[in-house]
C-alpha cells in the first residue's frame, strides 16, 4: 500500500509540474518527456507500459505483454526488432529474400512468406502508427523509450486489429531541457555505425525539438566466387525530426517525421541439401536411400554450375551469375501528427499520419551462376505502399471512477502497387529441357546440354522412337525459352479500412476489474492486375501438345504435361497479356475481448481473459496462382483464384503477475484456435495461398495423400491450427546493480487433424500432405531466454562499470511451410555479450561487445531452390514409387548471422 500510495502523488506532482500531462493525459508515457510516474525503477516490471492505452505499471496490466527500456535494448545490442527476440522468449523474426520481407511470428504464429498482399498476423506500430508490413521494423530505430510486445489477438484498444499480437515502439520525445547523445561503434566486417541525437526548446515552455540520425555500413556475411563481391551487406542511413507544441497546459502536439534508405544487396542463399532421395524398396512405405549423386547438379555442372557450399553451407560461399547482382534499394518514410486535448473530464487522442514505402528486388533468383531465372534491374521490379491513416480515441472515467472508459474510431487507406519483371534466364531453355528429358529416361547418355532439347544423337533417336516426334518438338521449343518473360506485371491493391472500438474497465471492487472490449471491423479491397510478358513459346507449347494430353497413353500425357509446365510455369505466357483483371471483396467482422482481473494482495495480479481477432482477407499477388495448372492459360473469370479468405481466432488466456523490490514473476496460460488461418506455400509449380482449416468430418487420409483432388470436407470447418502453452517470465534484483531475467515459453502450435484448405472445404494441397496433426513451421517448441546485468560502482565519482550477457535456446523446428525435412533446424543456443567503463550519469561509455558470441550455426528459412529438382525425402518416404521413385529437389537456405564482434563509444550531454 505504501509503494501505490507513493505512485499515486508521483503522478500528482507529475500533473502539477508538467504542464503536458495535465488531467493525466493517458499514454503519457509514449507522448510526453519523461515524468515522475516514469523515473527508472529498480524493478523492471515497474516499467510504465501503455498497452492498454492508458499509462500502469507492467505488473498491474492484465494480459500478456513483455516490455523492454532502452537500458535492455541497448545492452543486448537491439537496434531494431530482429534482434530484440533475444530477450522476448515468444518472438522470432526471420527475414527471406530481402530485409524488407521480414515476418514477425508471437507464440508460434504468424504471417507463413513474403507475398505483399499478405496483411501480417503480427501488427508493428511505431509511435502509435500502424506499419503496413512487418519489415519496416527492420530499420534502425534511433533512440527507443521502450518496446512491447503484446501477445494475443489484438483490436479493442487501437486503430489497427491484428490475429497473433503487436509490437509497438515508442521513440524518445522532444524535451525542454537542451541536450544530445552522440555514439560511434566499430567491428568485424568494416562494421561502422554513427548515431546522433539533439534535443531542446525552441520556444521555452511551448515548442520543443528532436533529431535522431543514424548511418551504418557492414561488409556482407556471404562471399560471392563469380562475382568477387560480398552479399548481405549493409548500407544504410535514418533520419527522424520531431516538434512537440505544448499549446496549453490541456492540449499537446506532436508532429513526426522520418525517413530511411537502405541500399544493399541482400539475400543470397547457399545450398543447403543437394542429396537425391529414392525408394529402395517400392511398394514399402516409410523408407529412402541416398543416391550415389544427383543428376540436378550434373546437369547443372553440365552448363558451368559452381556449387561452392555443397556439402559445407557455413563456409558462406556463394555463386550467382555474372553481373546478376542484387539491388534491394528500400526507401521508407512518413510524417505523422499526433494531439491530446483534455476536454473537461474526457480526453481526446488523434493520430493522423501519411507513410510511403518502396522496396526493389532486382537480382538472381535461383540462387545458382547458372542463369535460371533473373530479375533485371530496369525499375520494373518493386513493391510499393502508400498509406493514409486516421485514428480518435475518447476516454475518461465515470460513476465515481469506478468506469474507466474509452471509444475510438479508425480509418485507413492503403495502395498497394506490386510490380514485376520475372524473366527466365539465358540458360533456362537449355537447363529446363535437361530436366525434361532426365524425367523421361535418366540415362545421361541420352542427354546433352549443348544440343537442341538436350539431345544427344543417340538421346533423339530414341525418344523419338519411344514418345513420338512431337513430344521431341516440345523439348526443342523448350531448350529455347531463354531471356523472355514478364516484361512489367502490375498488381494494384486498394484497401480501405474503417473501424469502431471501445475498451472499458469496471471496477467491481478495490481489487476486482472486469473488463470488456468490442470491435467492429469494415474491410474493402479492390485489385486491378495487367500483364506484359513476351514468352510466345509457351502459347506455342499449349497448342502443339493439346492432343497429347487427350492420349490415352498415360505416359504419353505425363510427358506433355511436363513440357508444357516447364515451358508455363508461374503462368509465364504472352498470352497473358492480353488479359485485364479486375476484382473486389468487402467483408465486415465483430471482435471483442473480456478480462476478469482480481488483485488478492497489492503484490499480486491475477486474470483470465477471452478474446476474438481477426484478420483480413484480400488477394494473393502472384499470377503462378490464377490456376490449379498452366495447361491453358487463365481467363479473366480466375481472378477469383487469388482470393483469400479472412482469418479468426479465439484465445483463452489465464495469468499471474507477482512483483517485489527483489523478485518479479508473469505466468500466461494461453490456447489460441485459428481458423481460415492464411498460408502461403510453394507447391512446386507455384505460389499458393490457403486458408487452413479443419474439418469435423474424417478425411480418412485424404489430407496427407498424394492428390489435390481428394479431401473435400463435407461437414463443417472449424478450427485448423492450435497454439497453447505456457510463458513464464521472471526478474531477480538481488542488489540496486544486479539484475537477472529469465524468460521461458511452451508453445505447442499444431495444425488440426482432417485439414482442407478454405472455409468451403476445398481439398488441402498435396504439397501441404506433412501439416495435419504437425507443429507449425518456425515455431520451436521451447524457447529459453536469459540475460544478467551486473553495473558496479568504480571509486566515489559515480563511474561504474557494465558486465552484461544474455542468451537465448531454442528447441527444433521446421523452417519450411511445407514442413519437408530438409528444411528442419536443429536446436542451437546463441550467446551475446557486453563489457563497459561508463561516466557519471553516463555522460560517457566505452564497451566491447559481442552478437552470436559463440559462433553459433543456424538458418533463418530454408527453401527448395527454385526449378532445380522436384520432390522432397518425406515424398518418397509416404508415396515412393512410382510417383516419387526418387526426389532429386536442392534445398537452399538463407543463414542466419555469424559472430560479430566490436567497440562503441557513447557520449551524453
């Protein structure tokens, strides 16, 4: 009792000295310097988090959130959200083919690949503002106040909804009193990095500045043998300015603005499995074999392959073809204002804000220095958001303050324009026909890279003999599908979204809250998509091999098909051009959230809560999915195919929160139920979009065979993807310079037994067989996180010292949507570091540190290389032959970091 009543006139004083937090302005903590309800407490669950949109201590609100002060940040090494889930036991953050295509995953789930239509399950908001993809976190972040990391579905406190959870990042403020923070760091790698800040009044008492600037280069982690160039490097520079108006002592304004260009080349991959797999028995079920070699990489060598990382991926050595370099230039920036107005007994909070977001991804996309499949760097490859976004929040408290209550409203509008230039490259033709024929008959005598349809002499005569002269036609027009494809394909998304919230607290008693939260969701979306694509070779392949389809040869059909999808695949057709199209969904959703919370002693919190999220449906921009094959080419009616359903959950949670000076514990108990849950996955011959559910009928089987055709649920879907657990989180402060923290999170994410894929109870596709009763993709099962932070005094001038480390472990998991074996990741422990001299009041530090200390291998995703080989090691082990006699697909891999290590130097004034 004596600690609230000494936060209680804290909070007091607060409101008499600081003219901008008048009538407690809620949020304070985000919006406005640092007060007494703020100061640095010895106990980091005393941080002051506005989750709920109102300023409370971490211990005393009830749902699960993990909330990081720059102290945590900047000791682990954290400049932006990547790196932060070394201390947030529930998050991972990996990101694919380029920085911008990160994704965000809380208790296992989120957001399955990198396709922009794509809404994220886990929302990111910076100062308040909804970013539209999870990649802009990625960006250095400046100075950060603190970090939170909701978890659960999230809708009733804020403009933007979400399904999984949200980080929200707030920023340092403006402040009256002058001031600046300077720092300079050096490592591996050429690593250098500058950030700089400045602050102070413009106008005592009423304007107030801020800049934040950041510039950092790094030498990439991958060495590039053809070009003699590093990839995955870094080049990068932020700005952030900021003006706070205190107009009276009720009415305060923020304005913001920032921008980011990051310039660098990034991702390459390295080859991670090259192994061919057969079935060394057909007819038994569960068994493979290695073979000797894989004739994917002879006919690969055949045509100048140099696989560098075969057999040794951590080598870091890759080969990409001559002059196909990467250029991934991102630009990301906006300005926003944000008001609070006290109004009597109820005050007002607006946001309103206007952000642009580019991102280029011209470069080689096989992975390989044989040119496959390219995209050139003309400007006709990007993605690009341009998003408008208003929110209001009224709240206050009634009947006695025993109703703490809070109505809002958002809008949003959001253009999305994806552009691509997707082209085959010089030696697809040539590599393609090489496959072909190698699945007709694999002797390699029949085959020759050099010739027409890969044909050796002896190769055309007999299959000319065994499949006809117009099968053999099909491979020669093949092996010339060379430098062609999409010219420029746009997809342009409008979205338009309106919402009304509200989030109310009763309080029953001193000690007992319920609270409840509802939501109404409105979501519009049209997309218009057109075509230019000059590969007049596969309109070409359609025609001449139609009547072969229609054989009654099975053979025959199976070698057609072949041809045509290599000469088609993705939809890669001139036809296509010639083809507008033009769609739209509308969808409206109620949501809401229930809290019980009881706090039976001042110490101790507990809380159960229920709480439905949703997220968006919308379109998946990739032509590859506007059909099941590329036998013929779409019509515009297709349109329809890249529709994707909206997603729900509903979530049970149960909590305890304990804190003391010297011990805190948070303990969640959570169950997730997902359904139409959104995945993107490769199915081999294209990019697909599903939404998974579970049906309440048995598929006897039907969900894990080898056909998209069978499986169709006849009852009715429900939930298909479950996650549930436990978190624990525990803080020790043994002395005012110690402080220990302990993180843990079980999360048991599996896909429902009986799954189909649409809430129609289409058949699951046949590539997803290995989902059904399984754990998600990039979820491990156990996850540790730890860290000690040990500051003892040096002498009596207030210099200290800083001995810091952390750690995070994690259990196995697959990193493929497809959950095939070769993606697996084994368990791995990564370890950071960080020894410092630091000034009175830190006015200056100098510390070495260290980032995977430990040297510590592991893959962020791995993935089947693109068109090298088909079929997986769990193909043959379920199916064999003859479907799967053998699985001769490489698996590529994009690693994570290696060891870094270096020296900053850190001044304040």
């Amino acid at each position: 009792m004596r600690k609230a009543r000494l936060y209680r006139s804290a909070a007091v004083l607060a409101m008499i000295a600081a003219p901008a937090t008048a009538q407690d302005l809620r949020g304070a903590a985000a919006n406005q310097p640092k007060d007494a309800t703020q100061e640095a407490s010895p106990n980091t669950a005393d941080i002051v988090v506005t989750a709920t949109r109102r300023s409370e201590r971490l211990s005393n609100v009830p749902i699960a959130v993990s909330a990081f002060g720059q102290a945590a940040l900047q000791n682990s090494g954290a400049t932006d959200i990547r790196q932060m889930t070394q201390i947030a036991p529930s998050l991972l953050v990996s990101s694919t083919g380029s920085e911008a295509n990160a994704s965000a995953r809380i208790r296992g789930v989120g957001t399955v690949g990198d396709n922009p239509g794509l809404e994220s399950s886990v929302a990111v908001f910076i100062d308040g503002i909804y970013r539209s993809r999870t990649g802009s976190g990625l960006n250095d972040l400046g100075e950060v106040e603190r970090i939170e990391v909701l978890r659960g579905p999230q809708g009733t406190l804020s403009g933007r909804n979400s399904s999984a959870g949200a980080i929200s990042i707030y920023t340092k403020l403006p402040e009256f009193k002058f001031g600046g923070m300077g720092e300079v760091s050096y490592g591996n790698y050429d690593m250098v990095r500058v950030q700089g800040a400045l602050t102070g009044p413009v106008i005592k008492d009423l304007l107030a500045f801020r800049i934040d600037g950041v510039a950092s280069k790094r030498d990439g982690f991958l060495k590039d043998v053809i070009n003699n160039t590093d990839f995955n490097d870094r080049q990068r520079y932020f700005v952030r300015g900021q003006l706070l108006f205190t107009i009276t002592p009720d009415l305060a304004v923020r304005f913001i603005g920032d921008y980011t260009r990051r310039d660098e080349k990034c991702c390459g991959a390295v080859y991670a499995d090259t192994r061919e797999k057969v079935d060394p028995t057909p007819g038994v079920a569960g068994d493979y074999a290695i073979s000797a070699a894989n004739p994917i990489t002879g006919i690969l060598r055949s045509l100048g392959a140099v696989l560098p990382s075969d057999g040794d991926p951590y080598n870091r050595r890759i080969a990409q073809t001559a002059g196909r370099a990467y250029s991934n230039l991102t630009t990301d920036g906006g300005v926003s204002m944000r008001v609070r107005w006290n109004l009597g007994a109820t005050q007002l909070t607006s946001l309103t804000a206007y952000r642009e977001y580019k991102s280029a991804g011209a470069g080689d996309m096989d992975y390989s220095n044989v040119d496959l499949v390219y995209r050139p760097d003309d400007g006709n490859n990007y993605r690009q958001f341009k998003v408008f976004s208003h929110e209001s929040r009224f709240s206050g408290t009634i009947l006695d303050n025993k109703l703490d209550w809070l109505i809002g409203g958002y809008y949003a509008h959001e253009d999305l324009a994806l552009v691509d230039n997707l082209h085959f490259g010089g030696q697809y033709g040539a590599f393609a026909a090489c496959r072909a024929v190698l699945s007709i008959n694999p002797t390699a005598a029949l085959r020759n890279a050099a010739n027409p349809g890969c044909l050796s002499a002896v190769g055309r005569g007999a299959l000319t003999a065994g499949i006809g002269a117009t099968a053999v036609a099909g491979l020669d027009r093949l092996s010339t599908i060379n430098n062609v494809g999409s010219l420029r394909d746009v997809y342009r998304q409008t979205s338009e979204n309106f919402a009304f919230f509200t989030h109310n607290i009763y309080r029953l008693t001193d000690r007992l809250n319920v609270t409840l939260g509802l939501r109404y969701t409105n979501e519009h979306k049209t997309l218009a998509a057109g075509f230019n694509n000059n590969n007049t070779v596969c309109p070409a392949q359609q025609s001449a091999l139609r009547p072969l389809l229609a054989s009654s040869n099975a053979a025959l059909r199976s070698v057609a098909g072949g041809i045509i999808t290599l000469s088609c695949i993705g939809n890669s057709s001139e036809a296509l051009s010639r083809l507008a199209l033009g769609d739209q969904i509308r969808e409206g959703q109620l949501t809401g959230t229930g809290v019980l919370s009881w706090k039976p002693l001042d110490s101790t919190l507990l809380y159960a809560s229920y709480a439905r999220g949703y997220k968006a449906g919308g379109y998946n921009l990739d032509r590859s999915d506007l059909s099941e094959t590329v036998l013929t080419t779409p019509a515009a009616s297709s349109v329809r195919n890249l529709r994707f359903d909206h997603e729900t959950v509903n979530a049970y949670e149960l909590g305890l929160k304990y804190t003391s000076r010297q011990f805190t514990a948070n303990v969640a108990a959570f169950r997730s139920e997902f359904t139409n849950f959104q995945l993107n996955t490769f199915n081999g011959t294209s990019y697909i979009v599903q939404n998974i559910g579970g049906c309440d009928k048995p598929l006897n089987g039907a969900d894990r065979d080898n056909s998209t055709a069978t499986g169709a649920c006849t009852g009715k879907v429900g939930k298909g993807l479950v996650t549930q657990g436990v978190e624990l989180e525990v803080g020790m402060y043994p002395t005012p310079d110690v402080t220990i923290n302990l993180g843990y999170t079980l999360a048991d994410a599996k896909y429902a037994r009986n799954l189909v894929g649409s809430k129609s109870g289409e058949p699951l596709s046949a590539a997803l067989f290995l989902l059904p009763g399984a754990q998600m993709s990039n979820a491990p099962k156990h996850t540790v996180t730890s860290s000690v932070s040990w500051t003892p005094a040096i002498g009596g001038n207030g210099m200290s010292a800083l001995f810091y480390v952390d750690g995070r472990m994690t259990s196995d998991y697959n990193t493929g949507s497809d959950l095939f074996v070769e993606k697996m990741q084994d368990g791995f422990f990564l370890m950071n570091a960080r020894i410092g001299l630091r000034g009175d009041e830190q006015r200056w530090a100098i510390e070495l540190w260290a980032q995977n200390l430990l040297d510590t291998n592991y893959q962020q995703v791995a993935f089947t290389a693109p068109f090298q080989g088909a079929g997986s090691q769990a193909q043959v082990q379920a199916f064999g032959s003859p479907s799967f006699a053998t699985a001769n697909s490489l698996f590529t891999s994009f690693l994570g970091e290696p060891r870094t290590y270096g020296l900053t130097l850190r001044t304040r004034f």
